[in-house]
C-alpha cells in the first residue's frame, strides 16, 4: 500500500505479492536441517501461508476488484506468472 493508501503493485510487488514472506520461506529453508528443525519450519511454513491467505482476504475487501485483477497477474510467493506478464507487456 502507497502512502495514500492506494494498492502498490510496483518494483518488487510487480513480481511477487508478499516478497517479505518469501523472503521468510528463503530463511526457513535455507539452512541445514534435522527432523527437529524440518517439523519446527513445517509448522512456521503453515502458519505463514494461512496468516497470508487471512491477510489476502483482507486485502480484498479492502481494494475489491483491483486486488482480484492483481492476485490474477502476480503470484502469491513464487513469481510463476512474472514471465507471462513481461510477454503480455512486451506485446502490447
């Protein structure tokens, strides 16, 4: 969200919608893990994506149809559709 409290669809949001998360996934699973630590960043993993598909809800009533259009566009955590949407802006 910008400063007046419009949607921020720009620079790293353009790519990914919840870069802070991912970047909470990179950490998790990064390092070396044991049985002790895969059931503790399992357990981390769930809560993030639940706390961010509570946070998405959110987000829709907040911003509705503009929000909808940018969930279609940009992934969640893993820029999946970021190629398609360079090939859609090259095109047009």
């Amino acid at each position: 969200m910008t400063e007046s409290g419009e949607l921020d669809t720009t620079g790293v949001l353009s790519i990914v919608r919840h870069p802070w998360y991912l970047a909470v996934f990179i950490l998790l699973w990064a390092s070396d893990q044991n049985a002790a630590a895969i059931i503790v960043n399992l357990v981390l993993s769930a809560y993030l994506i639940v706390g961010t598909l509570l946070e998405e809800r959110k987000l829709i009533l907040e911003f509705g149809d503009k929000y909808r259009k940018y969930q279609e566009n940009v992934s969640m955590f893993i820029p999946l559709k970021w190629p398609n949407m360079k090939r859609k802006s090259v095109s047009h």
